[in-house]
C-alpha cells in the first residue's frame, strides 16, 4: 500500500477524514480492486454510507478510472443529489445491507472469481480443514437468488448478512459490508484468497479436515 493509501486509511478510521475526500477513497479502492481482478470493467460496485447519505460508485462505469465527481450521492429519500453519472444498478442492494448492518459504513459487491464460483455453484464456503477459514469466518453463506438491480436480490438477504460481513449472492456474486470500506475491501480480498485455495486443495481431492478437538482449539472471531 503506498503512503496516501494508508493515511487516508488512518483518516477514516477515526472518523477524522473529510467528506469531499471519501469520494476519493472509492475511487482508491476501486482501483486497487480493479488491479487485484477482484471487479472488472463492468462489474462490481462500491458505497460509504454518511450521516444518512450513501455515496456510490456509478453504472456501468471500469472501476479502473473513476474519478471523484462521478461519485453519486444518494439523501435518505433516494434522490441522487451529487455526481455527474447516474449511480450503480446495485444501489438496492447497498442501501438493503446498510438496513440490515446499521453498524456497517463500507460496503461491496464484486464478481471476483473464486467466491463468484461458489456462488454460482450455490455453495456456502466452509472448512474443517483450513484454521485461517474457521477464525476469520467460520462459513460464508449463500443468500438465495432474486434479480440484480431489484428488491429481489435483497429480499432474504438479512438474516446472512447478520451473521457474516460477507455473503454470497447465488448465481450472481458476493456482497462485503465493513465498518469502513477498507474493512469491506480486506474482507473481500481475504474471502476471495481462501476461496482460491480450498478451490485448489479440493482439485487435489485430498483435504485432510483437522479432528474436532483442534477445530476446537482454533480462536474464532467470527465475522
């Protein structure tokens, strides 16, 4: 991470950060996503809510090359009031997951491949086998299939998304929430990480699960 990265960071984790200057975190943070082929040109949106207003990445929009001012912001009453570009499709869903996680400021939705997979298989992602799964998740679930851009993809969302910072979207992707989007953002990468290696080890057909007592002795700090 360079040093903008990590001030801007310190910034918003204490609550310190300006609001014209969160624009600018998405924009940061979508292009590290964008890097880390975790969104592409077309997929995947960012938001921070703030003080009642959320503001979020725009339609149809590569996540490599936004810019502060096509940032939308959306008032309580879901009328975009700044950003020169409409704001993303997925603007149900985000506003869904600040409802459900009023706790949450940051959140994402991304295809990134290995979680897209499971999702796509509708397969929650679990493990006995590999303790960094177990303490940093426990399991990912799968919220059940509605169409993107409605009140569908949301509607049985809320009892995952209680649970677990992130979930998968079946058939569609995964959905991050954080306590700011840097959590958000690190939460997907570290779910998109083990999804690839459980993917790997079971390609090789030959995961050895610990025994209940080591499952045991593992320290969750479930998400």
């Amino acid at each position: 991470m360079n040093q903008t990265w990590l001030v801007s960071c310190q910034l918003v984790r204490e609550k310190t950060i300006m609001y014209e200057d969160l624009k600018q975190v998405i924009c940061d943070v979508a292009r590290t996503m964008d890097q880390k082929n975790l969104v592409n040109a077309c997929e995947g949106n960012l938001s921070i809510k703030h003080e009642g207003k959320i503001l979020i990445t725009p339609t149809g929009r590569s996540k490599a090359t936004l810019t502060p001012d096509m940032i939308a912001v959306v008032d309580e009453k879901r009328t975009q009031i700044e950003g020169r570009l409409r704001y993303s499709s997925e603007f149900l869903l985000h506003a869904a997951a600040y409802q459900f996680r009023p706790d949450m400021t940051g959140a994402i939705h991304c295809h990134a491949p290995y979680l897209t997979s499971f999702a796509l298989n509708n397969e929650p992602i679990e493990s006995k086998a590999y303790p960094e799964m177990i303490n940093l998740f426990g399991r990912i679930p799968v919220v059940p299939y509605g169409t993107p851009g409605t009140d569908e993809i949301w509607a049985e969302m809320g009892p995952h998304i209680r649970s677990s910072k992130v979930v998968l979207l079946a058939n569609h992707g995964t959905l991050a929430v954080g306590s700011d989007l840097y959590d958000a953002f690190n939460l997907v990468q570290a779910a998109e990480s083990i999804a690839h290696i459980l993917t790997l080890a079971h390609s090789r057909g030959n995961v050895k699960d610990l025994t209940p007592e080591q499952v045991a002795r593992v320290t969750r700090d479930k998400y």
